[in-house]
C-alpha cells in the first residue's frame, strides 16, 4: 500500500490528555515521534455528515453540497447520503490514475459510486447498505463475522466496552480482508467509536480509554498487515464537556419578530426525545407506555392536548410545570409520543421571515421569495434583512454576560461554490463552542445543555513514513488540507477546486482541472433506523410532519 489514510471520529488533543492509561494511543504516539503530529483545524459546521466530505474531497461544504445530516428541498427534510455529494473524493481520482482503493466506513459514501477496488459505507447508509463491488458485504461478513453499521438499540453502561470494541475490531478486519483482496494503493478506514462514546457516555474516561485501546490496537494491526509507505491520520473535529448554555435560537428569533409559530399542524414540527429535564413520552406501541394499544384513549388526549395547544398550554409549559413538580419521570412513562407532538408548538417555516431548521448547520436561513416555496422576504430586502439578524445575533449575552457567539458571519465567510445557495444565510459559531444550539422552542432563551458534550473546532492530525519530511514541519493545517496532502503521498495531480494545499511535510504535486463530477438522480434515504441513531446520538432533532 502507497498511501494509508485513518480517520479516528473527533479525536483531538484535549481527550488523549485525558485516557487513563497513555498506552491506549502508542501506535498513534510512534506515528507521531516518527514523523509530525499537530491540532487540524475544522470546517463549519464541525460535525460528521460534512466535516468528512471536506476531509475526503478538499473542500468546503459550498462546493461538495453537505451542510449536515439533513438535505432540505424547500421545507421538506431528508437524511444526506452521497448523492448529495458533489465533489470528486480522493478514491475517484486516484481511480483516474490507474489507483486501486480501498474505502471501509467513510460517512456519507451511501450509495456508492464505481472506481477500482471496494467500499463499504459508514454513517447514514442504512444497517444493510448497497456497497461496492455489489455483494462485498456478504463476503466481509462472512470473513469477519458480524458486522454492523449501528448499534441495535441503545447501550447499556455494562455492556458498552464490548459493544465498542466490537464495533472497531470489525472496521480493522473488514479493512484488511479488502486490503488483501483488492492489493489497494490507497487506502481509507474510519472509525466512528471515538466519537459514539462520548455522546452516550460523556466523562466516562474509563469507557473512552477502552475504545481508544481498541482503535490503536486496530491500527497497529492495519499497519502490519498492509505495511503503508506513508499514514496519514486524522480527525474531522474534537469534542469536549460543553460548558456553556443551551441558546434556543429560535425562540430568541420569536422575541425579535423573525419566527412565526403555529400550534394547528400547519407548521414543522421539531423535538428530542429521551432528554434530561423535559416531558419526555414513550411510543405507543413500547410496552411500557401506559396508552399501549388504547388508540381511542391516545387519540382523544392528543386532540384535547392540540385544543389546549392552541389555547396556549402546550408540551413546553407542560415540560416545565411537571419538572418544577419533580414529576417528569411518572410522567414520561405514561405519555405517549403522539400527545406530545400534538402539543408542540413549532415554528412555522413558511410565515417566518428566518429560522433556524436544523441547529447542526449553525446558522440561520431566511426565507426569500422565489428561492424557498413560501418565501416572505424580497429580494430587494434580503441584505437589510440579513444585517438586522446579524446585528441581533451579535448582541446576544448568556445570562453570566459571555457572548454566544464568536463569529456572526454571512454565509459567504465560510460557503462558496455551486452549492452554496444550500446553506444558511447567516452563520452562528458558538464562542469556544461552551454554547450549545437547539432549534426547540421552549418558552426561554437559555437552559441547561442537554448534551453535556459537544464538538469543537479543533482535532488531530498525524503522519509518517517515506512521503513525511518531519523536519518541514507541518504548518497551520486545516481539514481542507488533508485531500491534497493525500494526493501528494500518492504522487497524483490534486484538483484544482479543493481549497487545501497539501501540507509542509509533503513534496506537493501539481494542480489538475478534472472533468466536473456526473450528477446522479437523488435518492431518498427512506431507513428510519439512521434517523433514530442520529437523534439518539444528538446529532438530529427528531423532525416529523404531522
């Protein structure tokens, strides 16, 4: 193998410090006292669904077409998958090389592409996704054994170490049974655990070094079975306790007259589900709902819960009554999720003249005429209208008198290319990201996170061997550096249209125009286990219409 490239979810500095035992990192510690090993800066939003299409094309969410886990078409909503990706990823070019790849658990790389070697997707495929070569999977799973995309149904404290380890043992072996299948002089793997853990199991440093363990383990076998001329790992963002405040943007953007509401279902709705500190309900089918099977009973109290919505009691004012009452657990039991949703007010996209529709993408959208289905602002009125929101974002103090927000930017600061018109109008990057983003309306501005940790800007990047000339040091690298810096180990033209420059440590190779990417027709995600594994993970808010 030329060229092994690593993906380690949200590693960084701050949580290796952090591990109990620093042998849980030795095989990455050796990479880096052979060669460099620096923070890497990320893009915005740092987050999985499009930090990783940065990573892995070179360039900023305005030109590959990712701004998070949700595509939107208007108002309507849909998982991303990769054919939303517009950008070229580096085993397609080095496909134009006469490079074989191999590609095993790469987020948003569902439904795969034809290039020479073998892909098994990661993040938001479904549980049993179309891969490359067809029927590749089947022959992973029967070399490997199980091997899973998500978890089934949540983890459990006891049994999450041998879950995770599972989890990262099967990307390392499915990785070197394709390795050794298709001879790959690139190679991609990535793991997602070192992200999952501290999502479900924020602090927990005993859980977290295992995980870790486990991924170095992987890696050190990876490298003695491929033997790669040059490694290159890195992370797409860190993560961190988030010690800020939850700032409900789109409850601050009622107060100041930009977002209508609606409690009648004309507008969308949004929640999180199994969150501290608020009404929380069961299914109706969950045994354990106390409506279970009564669907005349559950029907009547949702109309009556919608009646008393639009009289102004809605789930929020519910939410903070019965928790001011020490009551949310009894009643999170007999509550079913219907009745809630039938009393959430929402905010009504259409009449609203900016909102937030999903935190992940930190910013606002406006709604303009003849760009959204029912836009209310003119065109003529839409650099006026983006100054006030933005001299209103800029102005907002936690209740300690911090700022929220580091940066309020037009889009154009962080987004540019054809896909730009996608994103949000104005971006919002929370102050050291201490500030968490929820899109809920719950009657106040601030309130505890309900994520006790969160993305930060800042991971990881490491790399050695015969392409590393550790004394060239490695610069100010940014996520949109590591492409090209691959495509300099790899001794192939990087694309003109990245926005990274292959680092210091590199001998860099020349630019090349590439024909542009073939569009393909889009195709829905349509698997609602993605969907609940993304929320369960904070990445979504659960997003239905009625």
């Amino acid at each position: 193998m030329n060229t092994l490239l690593v993906g380690v979810d949200a590693a960084c500095w701050p949580v290796v410090e952090r591990l109990p035992d620093r042998s849980a990192v030795s095989t990455i510690d050796r990479l880096g006292n052979r060669g460099v090993a620096a923070p890497l800066e990320s893009a915005i939003p740092p987050w999985t669904a499009s930090a990783w299409p940065s990573l892995y094309t070179g360039t900023n969410p305005g030109k590959h077409g990712v701004f998070g886990f949700l595509r939107f078409d208007g108002y309507d909503w849909d998982v991303v998958n990769a054919t939303d990706l517009c950008a070229r990823p580096l085993w397609e070019l080095a496909d134009r090389h006469g490079l074989t790849s191999v590609v095993v658990n790469a987020p948003v790389t569902h439904p795969p592409r034809s290039f020479d070697g073998a892909l098994v997707p990661g993040y938001t495929a479904p549980e049993d996704p179309e891969c490359h070569p067809p029927g590749v999977l089947d022959a992973v799973r029967d070399h490997v054994g199980d091997y899973r995309l998500y978890s089934e149904g949540e983890v459990d404290r006891e049994s999450a170490a041998d879950d995770y380890r599972a989890f990262v043992r099967s990307r390392g072996a499915a990785f070197r049974y394709l390795a050794d299948r298709f001879d790959p002089e690139f190679g991609f793997v990535q793991f997602q655990q070192t992200d999952t853990v501290c999502h479900e199991f924020p602090g927990d440093d005993d859980l977290l070094g295992a995980v870790y363990d486990a991924v170095d383990d992987e890696i050190a076998a990876i490298l003695d079975a491929c033997d790669p001329d040059t490694v290159i790992l890195a992370s797409d963002h860190g993560i961190g306790p988030c010690e800020g405040r939850e700032f409900r943007v789109n409850e601050f953007l009622r107060e100041e007259g930009f977002v209508e509401t609606a409690t009648d279902g004309d507008g969308m709705p949004t929640w999180v589900s199994i969150r501290e500190g608020r009404l929380r309900g069961v299914g109706n089918g969950d045994e354990e709902g106390g409506f279970s099977g009564i669907s005349g009973v559950s029907g009547a109290l949702a109309s009556a819960m919608g009646l008393a919505a639009r009289a102004g009691f809605t789930t929020q004012r519910a939410a903070r009554l019965v928790d001011a009452l020490g009551l949310t657990e009894p009643v999170s039991r007999i509550v079913p999720d219907d009745l809630q949703r039938a009393g959430t007010e929402r905010v009504d996209f259409p009449a609203s003249v900016a909102y937030v529709r999903d935190p992940i993408e930190l910013g606002v959208r406006i709604n303009l005429v003849g760009r959204d289905p029912e836009g209310v602002v003119d065109p003529d009125e839409y650099e006026s209208v983006r100054a006030d929101l933005i001299d209103a974002l800029e102005s907002v103090r936690t209740p300690d008198g911090d700022p929220v927000f580091e940066e309020v930017a037009p889009r154009e600061a962080h987004f540019h290319g054809p896909e730009a018109e996608r994103a949000v109008d104005v971006v919002t990057v929370p102050a050291d990201f201490d500030q968490s983003l929820v899109a809920q309306l719950y009657g106040e501005r601030f309130g505890e996170p309900t994520e006790p940790w969160t993305h930060k800007r800042t991971g990881l990047v490491v790399a050695a061997g015969d392409a590393v000339d550790a004394e060239a040091g490695v610069g100010d690298p940014h996520l949109f550096d590591v492409a090209p810096t691959v495509c300099a180990a790899l001794g192939i033209p990087r694309s003109d249209r990245m926005d990274g420059r292959p680092l210091p440590f590199v001998e860099p190779t020349d630019e090349r125009r590439y024909p542009p990417r073939e569009a393909r027709e889009r195709v829905g995600t349509e698997d609602e286990g993605v969907t609940e594994t993304l929320a369960d993970l904070g990445y979504v808010e659960r997003v239905q219409d009625d």
